[in-house]
C-alpha cells in the first residue's frame, strides 16, 4: 500500500466521521423518487478505526512492520 500523508489520513478519518453522523440520521431516504441506501454503520466505524490508527501512526513517526522469520532446517 502506498504511504498516506498525515494531512490525508485526517481527511479520511474526518470523512468517515461524518459519514458516522450521515449514518446516525437514516439509512436510507428518498427524494423525488429517487432513493438512497448509505453504507452499513459496521463498515464506517471499520474504517473510522483504520483512518484513526494511520493518523496515530503517522503523527508518532512509527509505522506497524510485519516480522517474518524463516527457520530453516534438515530433513
């Protein structure tokens, strides 16, 4: 994955956010027979909390590395 930008990680997470309050107020709504189904709460508050440890990360300078070690060995 490329690196995100602290500036962009606020901007997702603010995204997500108000996507959070947009979810609080309905579902689902319909204007002039036009309708609109938002996204499930589950899935906002998934990336709430990923846009919220990128920014954590990013502002402590700190980045989660996966460790992988190989032990070689005979047969």
């Amino acid at each position: 994955m490329p690196r995100m930008t602290l500036a962009e990680a606020q901007a997702m997470y603010k995204l997500w956010t108000d996507a959070e309050i947009a979810l609080a107020t309905g579902q689902s709504y319909s204007i002039a027979g036009r309708s609109l189904t938002r996204v499930d709460m589950s899935t906002v508050l998934e990336r709430k909390k990923y846009y919220g440890r990128m920014c954590n990360e990013l502002e402590s300078g700190r980045r989660r590395t996966k460790v992988r070690s190989i032990t070689p060995f005979d047969l």
